[in-house]
C-alpha cells in the first residue's frame, strides 16, 4: 500500500511554512481560506436513521488509517490513501467520545459514555481488550510514545494510567474536580494534562505521577488541550473566550488567543501552528508565538467537535457535529483564497 495520494505535494519543508501570509501590520493581517480535499460521509444511507454526529478522530503513526467515533456507538476505519471505507468496529453500547491510535498502529483504543475501554485488534478488527471504569463516563484517552500505557479521565475525580497490554490500572491521579473531559500526554512522554469544567489544568509528570502544575485558565470550561509537537507548549481552551497557551515545564502564560465561540478541538501542526475547531463551524491555523491567524479553513455545516494532524504527510483531519469528517492537505494551503480582516479581531460577546 503506497502513500501516494498523501505524498502529492509533500516535502518537509512545505508543511505549513504559511510563506503566503502578508506581515501583520497594525491595522489587517492576510488570512487564507482553504477547502477541504476530501469529505468522508458517515450517513448510513438507511431511511428513517438519523445520520451520526463525529465527536473523535483519529490518525495512525504511518498515516495510512483515520478512525472516527461518535453518537451511533460505532467506530469508523477509512483508508486515508483513497479515503475508502475500510471497517465499522462495533463493541460499545453509548457514544464514542476518544479514539487513539496505538504507537504501533497494531491497536486501536476508543471510549466513551458506556464506561468502557476498547482496545482493538487493527488487523482482525476484533476486540482485544476491554477496560471497565464504572465510576465514570471517558471523555479523553492517550498512549504514552512507548504504548505501554494508557491514559484516562472524563465525568469522575480521578484520572487513571492503565497498562495497555493487561489493562491492570497502574496509577489512580486525583483530578482539579469531577470533570476532567480533556486529556493529554505530551510527545515525549514525560507529562500528562488534564482539565475540564473547574477552567484548571492539572499538570503530571511522568511515570512518576507527582504533580507538577495546578493553573487556572480563566475558561468556564476546558473541553480541549494539546502538547505541541516538541512538548514544550500545552495549549487549553473551552467555552472561555480565549485560547491560553502555557510553557509545560513551568506552567507560565506564553500566548492568548482570541476565540470564537466555543472551543472543542485543538491540535498543532508543527511546534508554532496551533489548529484550531468549534462552534463556528470553522478550522482556523493560528502562529502561536505571533497572535496571528493564518489560515482558516471552511466547509463544515456544524461545529468542528474533533481535529488530527499527521505531520510526515501534512494532512489533517476533522470530525463534526455535521456528520462528515473532512480532509485537509496543508501543503497545499498557499491554493486557497485570500481575505483581509481586522489584525485582532475581537470574538463575538
């Protein structure tokens, strides 16, 4: 199996170079629109079925595989090379809330409002293990690098470290509060973050499980965080009007973007890109360490509840409430159409 349709355009040095964008000036800034290069249907064609909403997405280390998870209770595999349907993965009984590819793709793990822990076989596409957490609903799961471990939390206090092999709990964290719906482990293992309804990140280091930051955002809620790809920046957003990003080694405010609507989804593209889904319906690309937005991505009718980037190949993935997941080439981002806006626009009251 080739990666040839990933590869079309693909050098490492064209991801998200953004060389397109004009200088932030004090008055506007250029932002480029861009469309989406494939749109994967989850309707099921069925009458009288309601199509499902897409709330996790998730992309394999090789880039080849994209799995999808939602309200239908059903886990979805596409073939990113042609975006071909390649599996639908039945085994939970409530909607699926995470989706994680294993380090070694072999695995695929998912969860949601059923309590429960799904690792399955890529390969068969059966069940390997089950995890059961029956004191809460899971919201977010996360491999460490090595994927000897896997982490948990949702609608309870405690966060867990589960082995991935046995699914033996291994640690058993205490939580800012009783929802801690986003969760992270940065790219180099050594930490882990969660946050959720207090507005607090809880900060851990790892395998150690000491606590090493407490920080309180000023968001209402966090839904969403995201290690950048070096681990140095943990980004935090939700139903706040901002975006905070922090220095994950010593928890300090580095940059605070502005936010439109609610946040649900964050990942970054490279160590300064910070991709950004929500309640307006958009994906918007911003320069973390410059303010400024650089693309925004449009074609999504409902919000944007879900985003995976894969960084050989430049594509990146998003799931919505509008029951699509869409595709989008970021090396072909200079395509798109230009538009001039205010250099800080201030998001909607």
């Amino acid at each position: 199996m080739t990666k040839h349709w990933l590869r079309m355009a693909v050098g490492p040095a064209l991801l998200l170079t953004l060389g397109v964008v004009a200088p932030r000036c004090a008055q506007s800034q250029t932002v480029v629109n861009s469309s989406p290069v494939r749109v994967l249907d989850v309707r099921t064609h069925q009458k009288d079925v309601v199509p499902p909403v897409v709330t996790a997405v998730s992309i394999s280390s090789d880039g080849l595989w994209l799995a999808a998870g939602g309200d239908d209770h059903l886990v979805r595999i596409w073939n990113l090379v042609d975006g071909a349907p390649a599996g639908r993965l039945k085994g939970h009984s409530d909607w699926v809330r995470s989706v994680a590819f294993e380090p070694s793709n072999a695995r695929l793990a998912s969860a949601g409002d059923d309590r429960s822990i799904v690792l399955w076989d890529c390969k068969s596409q059966r069940v390997s293990l089950t995890m059961l957490d029956p004191n809460q609903v899971v919201y977010g799961i996360d491999f460490t690098p090595d994927g000897n471990h896997l982490a948990a939390s949702g609608f309870g206090e405690k966060v867990h470290l589960f082995d991935a092999r046995s699914g033996a709990l291994v640690k058993e964290l205490e939580g800012p509060g009783p929802d801690n719906r986003a969760l992270a482990i940065s790219p180099d293992g050594r930490l882990l973050a969660v946050g959720g309804r207090q507005g607090r990140l809880r900060i851990w280091k790892l395998p150690e499980g000491e606590m090493v930051h407490d920080i309180k955002t000023d968001n209402l809620r966090i839904r969403c965080i995201a290690f950048s790809p070096d681990g140095k920046q943990l980004a935090s957003a939700g139903d706040g009007r901002r975006i905070r990003v922090f220095n994950a080694d010593t928890g300090d405010a580095i940059a605070d973007l502005p936010s439109r609507g609610k946040t649900l989804a964050l990942t970054y593209c490279t160590a300064g890109k910070l991709a950004v889904g929500g309640s307006d319906n958009l994906i918007r690309i911003w320069d973390v360490a410059g303010g400024v937005e650089e693309l925004r991505m449009a074609g999504h009718a409902g919000s944007v509840s879900s985003l995976a980037f894969h960084a050989e190949t430049g594509v990146l993935a998003s799931g919505s409430f509008d029951t699509t997941v869409r595709i989008w080439d970021l090396t072909r981002q200079g395509q798109g159409k230009r538009v001039r806006q205010a250099a800080n626009p201030q998001p909607p009251r």
